[in-house]
C-alpha cells in the first residue's frame, strides 16, 4: 500500500508532511514482517522496546478499536490516525 503523505496531511492537518513521513518510517520498522499491517506481537514488541505499556488488553482493545480493514490488524493510516489523537 502505498501511502501519499500529502494526501493524508489534508486529513490530519496539525501534522506536517515530515511528520506525516517520520511516522510511515517508524510503522515500516514496527512492522517487521513487512505485510503491511502491525500485529498484536509487532505492536507488543515496539511497546516494550520503547517503554509503553506491553499489557495484552491494552493492546487487543487499541488494534480493536482502530483497526477497520483486517480484523487484528493496522494498516499505515490506522497507525497514523492513532499517532495523530495520542499527540
């Protein structure tokens, strides 16, 4: 999925297009099987390696709540919106 920074700055205004950018860079290195998707386990993982919490709920109710293309998972978008409100 290729995903156009430009475009997806016209829906999430407060961020600029490097934002936008950086953070397609961090969801390709969370995503360590390159599927295009973050898992439970990749979403753990990047948890636990950067100091979040890594609890199994927590994690199961976030991709629960964002996830609205495949059931379990998050696609770059997804990971961005979830980005945009944490922030």
């Amino acid at each position: 999925m290729v995903v156009n920074a430009f475009t997806l700055q016209r829906k999430y205004p407060q961020l600029q297009v490097n934002d936008i950018n950086n953070l397609i860079d961090q969801f390709n290195e969370i995503d360590l099987d390159q599927d295009g998707y973050l898992d439970h386990n990749e979403i753990r993982k990047a948890c636990k390696d950067t100091g979040y919490s890594d609890n199994y709920d927590e994690i199961r109710a976030t991709l629960k709540d964002v996830s609205t293309n495949t059931v379990g998972k998050i696609d770059v978008e997804e990971f961005i919106e979830v980005m945009y409100y944490r922030a």
